[in-house]
C-alpha cells in the first residue's frame, strides 16, 4: 500500500491520535490510494496526470499522500475528468457496504 508509511510518519510526529482523528486520516489516506490506484491503472505517470490537470507533479504527489479531506471538490473533480472518470457526491439515507471505485466517508 502507498501510505503506510506516511501513516507511521505521522504517529511519530503527532502520536497516535483519537479515535475521530484517526478516522478521519484514514478516509484521507484512502482517498490518496484511490487516486494513486486510478492514475496506475490508466497507465499515467504522476507527471503526465499533472498535465492533464494543469497542474504540477508535486500537486498528485500530495493528493496520493492523503491530501484527502483538504482537498477541495473542484480538485477532485478535475482529476475524475484527467482519468476519464466521474465525480459523485451523494447524500443516501442507506449506503451499501462497499462502493467500488470510491471512498466511503460517512
């Protein structure tokens, strides 16, 4: 997995967090690796996702990280449209189980 790591830096930087704090990273780190997990899977490089953005390699290198919950819907929105993919918000009353392809946040 991409961001095991960045999750053990940050337990060592900010020791372990509550149990609210700790999910709401999680939720970040997944959306990291989805993102991470759709750019490899389209065959593009974090460069070449970048440019198809308009933005910077450095910009994919944070989102994949878990720049998650910071990141705002029109960043997100632009990197469905990169990856020929769809970004869908959505307020259910009942959420199934599992979704696939997405970040189940609440």
């Amino acid at each position: 997995m991409a961001n095991l790591s960045r999750w053990e830096d940050i337990k060592k930087t900010k020791g372990e967090p509550s149990a609210e704090t700790r999910a709401g990273i999680e939720q970040d780190l997944d959306l990291g690796q989805l993102i991470f997990e759709l750019r490899t899977e389209a065959g593009l490089s974090q460069r070449e996702l970048a440019d198809r953005m308009g933005t910077t390699q450095s910009v994919i290198s944070r989102l994949e990280e878990g720049g998650g919950a910071k990141n705002r819907i029109d960043t997100l929105a632009r990197v469905a449209t990169a990856l020929d993919r769809h970004l869908v918000l959505s307020f259910p009353a009942d959420v199934p189980d599992k979704l696939t392809d997405a970040v189940q946040v609440a």
